[in-house]
C-alpha cells in the first residue's frame, strides 16, 4: 500500500507494508489533497470551543465530539473520507516517527503526541480497521484549568 503525501518539506512516499519513509522520487498522478492536514485539523478545532475529539474514519465524513456527541464537519471540498484520506492523514500525523509507523505496521495501531503550532495539542490514536486506518486525536488544552474554573469544591484546594 503506498501513498504520497505533502509533508512539511518535502513530498514523501510511505510504504506501510514495509514501514519506510523515503524521498518520493516518482511523479504520480495522484492529485493533491483538496485539504492539508493543518487546515482541516484548524477548520474542526474552530467549530466550538468545547471540542473535545477529532475523529477520521473512511466512509465518514471528518468529525468532532462535541458534549459527547459527534458531528460531521465538511471542510472545504472534502466531504465524505477516503481510505487514501485517512492514510494521508495518519501519515502527515506519523511524520518522520519511525516507531509510530513500525507500531501500526506490527500491531495496528500506534499512539502518539502531535502538536498544531499555537494552536492546540493533542493525544492521537491511530489504528488499521477493515483493511483501512482510522484516526482519533483527542484534544489537550494549552492551559491547566483552575479549580474555580473546573467549579471543584473548596475542601480539595
């Protein structure tokens, strides 16, 4: 299964059945994706303010937990997620994380930490479901709550 996708700096080829990264040195025709990872990870965090997980599943379009409800989010011309989607997106996650990628490729899934720059953190699951991979990034707050603000009672300070 290959996939070429824009990274950061220079478009890489992934091959998740060998769980390398190499230079892309192929032109495909493979068209860019309508959305970058960044925009479409910004465009769901600007739904609400109290979203609390991001959610990428082929079949599906991209959507937010939002008070325990999920909500599809249609982001520009991406609609309904492909299974090329997902992977681009858990590969533009995965970046240059070599135990990440061996993790998904030996067991399937893999965990770990992304950062969007002055944005938000998040904790990110991702895992290969039917034959396909599947995303779930669960948002952390850039600042610790208050108790006043987590309206805790006074005997726990």
């Amino acid at each position: 299964m290959r996939s070429v996708y824009a990274g950061a700096s220079l478009p890489r080829t992934v091959d998740l059945m060998d769980a390398t990264l190499a230079p892309a040195s192929v032109t495909t025709t493979t068209p860019p994706p309508a959305v970058s990872t960044a925009a479409l990870l910004t465009a769901m965090l600007q739904v609400s303010p109290n979203v609390s997980d991001l959610i990428f599943s082929p079949g599906k379009p991209s959507q937010v937990e939002l008070s325990g409800k999920l909500m599809g989010i249609k982001v520009g011309s991406l609609g309904v997620l492909t299974a090329a989607d997902t992977q681009r997106i858990a590969m533009d996650l995965i970046g240059d994380n070599q135990k990440a990628l061996n993790l998904l490729k030996t067991q399937g899934d893999c965990d770990l930490s992304y950062s969007l720059s002055g944005k938000s953190r998040f904790r990110v699951n991702i895992f290969r479901q039917r034959g396909t991979y599947a995303v779930v990034m669960r948002v952390i707050p850039a600042e610790t709550p208050t108790f006043g603000k987590l309206k805790l009672p006074e005997q726990l300070r």
